[in-house]
C-alpha cells in the first residue's frame, strides 16, 4: 500500500477523513487504527455541545490540550529509542496528558451517542463509528464510537503502542499477554501475530493456537485514566460498549500498514474444546485460534475540533 497516497479514511467503502460514509472497517496505514480500573466511573450521561464550526479549528497550533497530545505523541514515538528510559518517561507523561482530555477538547458532538437502543444484527445501522484526527507515520489518532451492546472482536497490534481514553460512556476491555515461547525458533515464519512477543504456539486440527495470560476484564469510563498496551502487554483486546453507546480516543503508534503492522483476529477457545483439540494435553483459559480477518462494519463522522493533522 502507498502511504504516501493516503487513500481514505478506513478501506472497503468508508470515506475519507470524516466524510460520513459507510462501508467496513480495515486498519491500514493510509487512515485507519486501532487501539486500549477495575472499576465503572464517570458519567455517561453527559456529553459536551459541539463547538460552533470553526471556532477551534482556526486557533494557533499548540494553543489546545488536543494539540499538546498530538505534538506529544509524535515526539515521543518519533524521537525517543523503544526500551529506553526516556520511552518509558516520556509515554507515562503522554499518557498523564491524554487523562486531562474531555469531550469540549475534541468538539464532541452529542449526535455520535444519541441513540442508545441495544445494537442488534437486524438493525439497519452501522455498528461502530470512527472519526479521524489524525494519522502519519509515527501515529494514528482517532475516535470509536460503539453502538450500545457491540463488540470490538478480539485483535492484536504487532509491534504497537497504544493510548485508549474513554470519552463518553462505559466500556469493558478484555485483554490478552501473549506468553513466550519456551525456546526460540518455534515462531510461525513471519507471521507478525506471533513475532510480535515471541508467541507459544501449537499445531492443531484447526490450526495453530496461540497462547496467552488472559488479563482481568476492565470497566472503564470518562473518569479512568487511560488503558495503555504495548507490544508486550495486554497487545490482544476485544472491546464492548455497556449500558449505550461508548466512544473512546484512540492512539495507535505506528499505524496499521500492510507489512509490519498487520492485525489479525482470533477467538478465545474453550477449555473443554482445547482439550480435545489437544488430545488432553492442554486445557486451561488464553489460548486463541486465529479467523478470517474480515472488515468491521462501521461509517465515519467529521472532527471539528482543533487542527491537528498538520502536527508532526
């Protein structure tokens, strides 16, 4: 895929930058992402007004705490060496400037969460939303938007950061540790799923399974601070809006590409069924099998906060 063309928003029907279209969600590079308290907070009855058009939009660079996180985000990702302390500092203090956001930070607009009727396969409707800030080659940055009740399936970010804040409502986040390998060399090839920490695999019937320490699920809302992974902690996660619709900021570093940074989509297997799969051998929770990546359904809504695409 050519970045450097930037072709849309979100792959397979889904418009360009905010253009309101619909089609199926596909994280790539050329406008695409995808990203991540054991207790509910906030209000998810409040919701801030949109800003007038372009009221924000015109300010100078920098003037905005979205901007500050921007600007923060791709210095921190761009400049700074993986593993160093200085990483580790300077994602802590990103991650602490992300907490301070609200719904008036990125002109939230009320619309987006209005309906909050159960999301069902027989409604007319797209269940998942997405609004594009930004996006180059260090960052990906956008809004989610979950109708009421639907589930993000289960994903992994190769080689990925990842900041998620939740703006409005409740979600619960299921994550997933991929376990290492207990020598190397047992890795799939190339496959980025498993290269990404060195997964413990096995060959099945079905295929190959991957192992994983099954995180405790995670209630979040407005008043939680953000959820961080990396490509070595809780790297796989499903995401389901409780209780109406949610709508989370997501920071993805890098984006999704077609090389290095390809998602994949797994389901959690059942004891039961691993344990036949593996003629006894296994049966215990975190062991996934991958399925067919297929796009997520989902249409796309227009960021009238501050400039932000111009960072970086």
């Amino acid at each position: 895929m050519d970045y450097g063309g930037r072709r849309s928003a979100v792959e397979c029907g889904q418009r360009a930058a905010g253009a309101g279209g619909s089609g199926g969600w596909r994280w790539t590079r050329d406008g695409g992402c995808m990203s991540t308290a054991s207790a509910r907070g906030g209000d998810s009855d409040v919701v801030a007004s949109p800003a007038p058009p372009g009221s924000l939009a015109m300010a100078a660079p920098g003037q905005f705490l979205i901007q500050r996180v921007v600007r923060m985000a791709v210095d921190v990702f761009r400049s700074t060496p993986q593993g160093t302390a200085a990483f580790r500092e300077g994602l802590s203090q990103l991650t602490q400037l992300v907490h301070q956001l609200t719904p008036q930070d990125v002109a939230f607009d009320p619309n987006w969460v209005r309906d909050r009727r159960p999301f069902t396969q027989d409604r007319n409707i797209m269940p998942m939303t997405y609004v594009r800030l930004c996006e180059n080659e260090y960052i990906s940055i956008g809004i989610f938007i979950l109708k009421n009740g639907f589930t993000l399936p289960m994903h992994d970010h190769p080689n990925m950061h990842g900041v998620l804040k939740v703006l409005h409502g409740q979600l619960q986040m299921q994550s997933f540790t991929p376990r290492r390998a207990p020598q190397s060399g047992i890795l799939n090839g190339g496959d980025s799923a498993a290269a990404t920490a060195q997964w413990d695999v096995r060959q099945t019937r079905l295929g190959t399974i991957y192992h994983t320490a099954k995180e405790l699920p995670r209630f979040m809302g407005p008043a939680d601070g953000p959820a961080l992974l990396t490509p070595e902690m809780g790297n796989i996660h499903q995401i389901c809006a409780v209780d109406g619709p949610v709508a989370f900021l997501d920071i993805l570093a890098p984006p999704y590409d077609e090389h290095e940074h390809i998602y994949h989509t797994f389901r959690e297997l059942d004891p039961v069924r691993l344990h036949q799969l593996t003629n006894g051998e296994l049966s215990s929770e975190g062991w996934l099998i991958r399925v067919r990546d297929n796009p997520f359904p989902s249409d796309s809504a227009k960021y009238r906060g501050p400039r932000v695409d111009d960072i970086g």
